[in-house]
C-alpha cells in the first residue's frame, strides 16, 4: 500500500476474529467463531480528531487494541506513527498515549504524583522539560490538590483527568481514548472533552476516540467513523453527518444509521462460550 506520512493512522483490510470453544454438554465442545472488526479500511491525518463510534459490542475497543499493539489482527494491516503496532509496540509507545475507561495506568495505591514519575524514568524524559510538562498539565487539568492522594481515594472524573493528563506527560502524537467519558457525570464529562480538544488545538494531538456518547462527537471531533457488528457503515465530518440529518439531534441520526444496517447472520447467542484466544 502506499504510505501516506500525513496520516497518524492507516488501516487496511483490518480483521479480528475471536475463536471460542462452544460447550455442548459435558464433554462435547465446538469451535464457534466471533468476527469481531470485519475488514475494516479508514485512515486518520495528523491533527484529525475522529470519533469512533457504534453500540456496544461494535468492535470499537477491539480496533483500539489492535491500534495500541495489545491485540495482534487475524488479518489486515495497520501503521500508526509508521509503525506496526503489534510488531513495534515498545517504540510505538514513546509517541502515543493511551487512555482506556476501565484500565487504570495510575498505581491504585499510590498518588498520581507518584505514576508521573515513574513514567517520566519510563519515557526517559529530561527533567527539567519533564518539570514543565508536569506543571502545565496539572494546572490546566487542575489536579494541583488532587496530585498527592492515592488515586484509589478520587472520584471517577478526577481520576480520568488524571489518566488523560499522565498519557500526555510524554507530548505524544497521537491520543487513543477508549470511552474515556462511560461513566462520568454531565460536568465531568464536559470537562474532559473540553481538554481533550484543547490539546488537540493546541498541540495538533491527533485524536482518536471511541464512544457511544454523541457528547463526545459533538464536542470533540470533527469526523466521525461508525462501526456495527464489526464492519463500517459511515464515515464523514461531523458537519456533514448534522446536514445530512438535519432537523434530528444526533442521538436520532446515529439510531436511524444503527437501523439502516441490513441485519447480519450473527452467531447464534450461546451462553457458555469461552474465549480460547
Ligand atoms: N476476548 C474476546 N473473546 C471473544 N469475543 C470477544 C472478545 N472481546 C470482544 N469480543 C466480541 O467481539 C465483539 C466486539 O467487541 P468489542 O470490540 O469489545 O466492542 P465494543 O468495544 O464496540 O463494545 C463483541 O461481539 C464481543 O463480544
Ligand atoms: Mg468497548
């Protein structure tokens, strides 16, 4: 394929199919299969925030883990950076940061002071920069009174900003957010798309995130992709995605574009399945 250095993001033909063991009975086990991304093709330029979206089960956080080098695609290809994710993952990680809703990169126990650190020795970052960097994220994050408490002790929104803040301590590229907002209340919520954008002005951050909160779209990104059952079914700017559905609020256009997809022969629903890989 051709490599465009403009893009933060290139994916080709990206597939990710989870082989379970189905239970039938007692002794008796099956192999059933679960395509989980579904030849999937987009690109992201640099400076571009996209937001990623579809319902639950989508295949959302499946491509953001083969995009950060956990997950490793049954086929296709992708180059985040020029790198090859589940190849290069290590030195991917000096240029993008990561920021999943359920996983915490902050030691529990520790205060997030002492995470920053660390990452700081882990980045290798030059002290005195590393300094500045940490001063102006704490303020603008505002996390001044927050830095020395153990995070296991902070609000799920204070915790978040923390996380977004130490994924930024390294000035990556690129910001992978994985449903950054589940959970949060209105305010907290607003709070951290407004950083998020205010990064992705400020320092052209390279924005990719996943949600299914059309807050997030509306107040952070400028494109958005939607994926169900694993396959893409839009992908435009935000403005067109509004004029196209004008009249509707958001909410409505994406239930009318989930609607619009021609059922797929899902498996059939198996109770006991057993992820093998
Ligand atoms: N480890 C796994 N083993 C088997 N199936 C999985 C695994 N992770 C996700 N899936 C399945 O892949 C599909 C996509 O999941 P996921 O990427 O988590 O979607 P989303 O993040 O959009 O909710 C779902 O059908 C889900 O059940
Ligand atoms: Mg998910």
């Amino acid at each position: 394929m051709v490599i465009n250095m403009n893009n933060a993001v290139e994916v080709e033909n990206l597939r990710k199919v989870y082989e379970m063991h189905k239970r039938n009975g007692f002794f008796r086990r099956t192999k059933a299969e679960v395509v989980s991304v579904d030849n999937v093709n987009f690109s992201v330029p640099e400076g571009q925030a996209l937001a990623f979206v579809g319902p639950n089960g989508a295949g959302k956080s499946t491509t953001i883990r083969m995009l950060t080098g956990i997950l490793t695609p049954s086929a296709g290809y992708a180059r985040v950076l020029g790198y090859v994710p589940w190849k290069e993952r290590s030195h991917m990680a000096y240029h993008i940061g990561a920021v999943f809703g359920q996983r915490s990169q902050l030691w529990y126990h520790l205060p997030a002071s002492d995470t920053f650190d660390l990452l700081a020795k882990i980045y290798n970052l030059d002290k005195v920069e590393y300094r500045k960097r940490r001063d102006e994220l704490v303020d603008r994050f505002r996390l001044g009174p927050l830095l020395d408490v153990p995070v296991r002790k902070l609000s799920l929104g204070q915790r978040m900003r923390a996380e977004v803040a130490a994924s930024l301590l390294h000035k990556p590229r690129l910001l992978l957010l994985d449903e950054p907002t589940i959970g949060l209340d209105i305010h907290a919520k607003q709070q951290l798309r407004e950083l998020v954008s205010e990064w992705n002005r400020k320092e052209g951050l390279t924005v990719f995130l996943t949600s299914h909160d059309t807050g997030d779209i509306e107040n952070v990104a400028e494109r958005v992709i939607i994926i169900n059952h694993g396959r893409l079914v839009l992908d435009d700017s935000v403005e067109n995605l509004r004029r196209q559905y004008e009249g509707l609020s958001l909410e409505e256009a994406l239930s009318h574009i989930y609607g619009l997809e021609v059922e797929s022969e899902e498996t059939e629903d198996v109770p006991e399945l057993q992820a093998v890989g």
